[in-house]
C-alpha cells in the first residue's frame, strides 16, 4: 500500500577545512541517524591536510542508500561561501550544516523535523554536549549556550512515523524578547532550518564579511523572516579543541581566547551584522518585498533598527 505522504528531505552539508582527523567521525554520525531520508553534501574549502583524501575514502567505502557528494573548492573562500555553494546543491527540503569536527546524536534529525512539522518555523535549534579532540565526554549540556530562562513556556511535541517515534521539549522564540542581533541559540551544527526559508538570502554579496561565524548572521535572519523555535535536549557533540577550546571553558581551563583581540572580533561582528543585513535589505527590497510583502518587509526593516537599544540595554543588564 503506497503511503499517504512522503516525509521531507534533510541536506546535510558538511563544512571541511583542515579537519582530517575529525571528519570521518562527523559523516558517519550522521549516516547513523534514524531518519534516514537524508543526503550528505561535504564541501571542502581547500584544506591544507589529508581533508580530501579522508572524504573520498568515505565516499568509496560508502556501502548505505545515502548519497555522499563532494564539492572541492579551488581556493579558501571562507564558511558562508561554503555553506552556500552546499544549500545551492541540496536537493532536500530540510538543511542542516555540521562543522566537520562536531558529532550527532543519532535522533537529531528525527527530533528537529518533528519539531518543524508541529511548530512550523524557518530554524530549529538544539542543545549541545561537549567532548574532547579523543572524543571523550565532558558535558552532557554545555555551559556555553543561553541557559533556560524561568519564564520560558515549553512544549512538549511527539511524532511518531515508520515504527520511530520521538517527543522533545521546544519552546518557541518570541521575537520582542529574542530580538534581532542577538545570540539566543547555539552554534551551527546545533541548527536545521528550511531550505525555502534561506533561498532569498543566498544572492547575499558580502562573504569575505562572514569566513569564520556565518551562524550569528544566518540564525538572525531566520529568525527575523521566519521565526525559530529552540529544542531543550543536547543533540550535538561539539569538540573542544585547539582555538575553539572555549572562551574560559571549564573543560580545559584556558582562558587564552578570552582576550582584548576576542573582544574586538565580536564587536566587529555585530557591527557587519547590522550593517550587512541592512545593506542586503535595502539592496534587494523589491524582491524581498514580492516575497514577504511589503508590510512584512518594512516590520522586518524597524525590527533591525529598534533592536540596537535593545541590545545595549541587554548587554548592560548581563
């Protein structure tokens, strides 16, 4: 009996740059994962060690119904070029970008569709554990996410589809507390957002701005069209190691990258933040205005503008 629907597909597009050692470990994590209507796009942002190499033995030796493509580029063009050139490729109605040194749990994709299905949003957003560069565990919920706040209403969604079934709890973010600029998820292995969602954004023309932490870009402007919903259950393993060991992460106690040059990275980030997404605004207004409507497009444009006293009052606060 032909089954009444077919239940959507999620690209997992990988992010390589010198990760040899790691990637092998992220890409069968995620052909581990019960939802497996899945397909694996790895873009490499020519990588300097064994990266390419390590991809393509996967591919061969890839003996599973998901498909594995490799996209090589000929120069380093930085994460959001890559994250791009992946959602370009994707043939899935789902998107998810995995940094190649983070594992998955194997639900995470299950319980981020679930989450879509019956809270209908542009991204999801889980928790995440921490665990080391040997893999070993360290956290099972991270320190270095926004914590729970008391007031939070969570839902709690169940899906059942194939003989797989799974709940979670989910709070929707509301967009007058959660407000556009700040950093109210987690980073970007943690997130699955609708591929329809993101396609007016990927004619955005300043990628030298966003080589390293496209995720605070992407996550606020999804949020801002579409709205994102936050899952409370760790579904990532994300690796501590080398520079990303943590600004003061008690897992290795350094506080080395808690610096003046830190500091100054993140202000210059939210300043090309604001600046770049209002640039983008302004330079495609007719056709963001065709497709949100020009209500929604002038409301989405006040939001940006009203957000920064908001932010300096929160970071006052904090």
């Amino acid at each position: 009996m032909k089954e009444l629907f077919n239940m959507p597909r999620v690209s997992f597009i990988v992010t390589s740059y010198n990760y040899a050692q790691y990637i092998e470990e992220c890409v069968y994590s995620i052909l581990a994962q019960t939802y497996q209507n899945i397909e694996v796009i790895i873009v490499d942002d020519h990588s300097r060690d064994r990266s390419v190499a390590v991809i393509n033995k996967i591919i061969t030796e890839n003996n599973s119904d998901i498909k594995i493509k490799l996209i090589e580029h000929k120069r380093t063009k930085g994460q959001l070029a890559s994250i791009i050139d992946g959602i370009c490729a994707a043939n899935g109605e789902f998107i998810a970008c995995i940094d190649s040194d983070d594992k998955l749990c194997p639900e995470y994709t299950f319980k981020h569709i679930a989450t879509h299905l019956m809270l209908p949003c542009a991204l999801s957003v889980c928790e995440m554990m921490e665990i080391d560069e040997h893999t070993t565990l360290h956290a099972i919920s991270s320190p270095n996410i926004p914590p729970k706040n008391t007031e939070d209403i969570i839902n709690e969604i169940k899906l059942k589809f194939k003989g797989i079934e799974t709940k979670a709890a989910v709070k929707v973010l509301d967009r007058k507390t959660n407000f556009f600029g700040g950093w109210w998820w987690a980073p970007t292995s943690c997130a699955m957002f609708r591929k329809s969602a993101i396609i007016p954004f990927l004619n955005f023309d300043r990628l030298e701005n966003w080589r390293s932490s496209p995720d605070k870009l992407l996550f606020n402007f999804l949020h801002l069209t579409g709205g994102s919903v936050k899952i409370y259950e760790p579904l990532v393993m994300y690796r501590r190691h080398g520079k990303n060991a943590g600004i003061g992460s008690y897992i290795t106690g350094d506080t080395r990258y808690n610096s003046d040059k830190v500091k100054k990275q993140y202000l210059k980030n939210q300043i090309n933040l604001y600046r770049d997404t209002l640039n983008f605004f302004k330079k495609n207004k007719k056709e963001l205005k065709k497709i949100y409507s020009s209500k929604y497009y002038s409301k989405m444009l006040w939001e940006i503008y009203k957000s920064v006293p908001k932010l300096i009052f929160y970071k006052l606060r904090h």
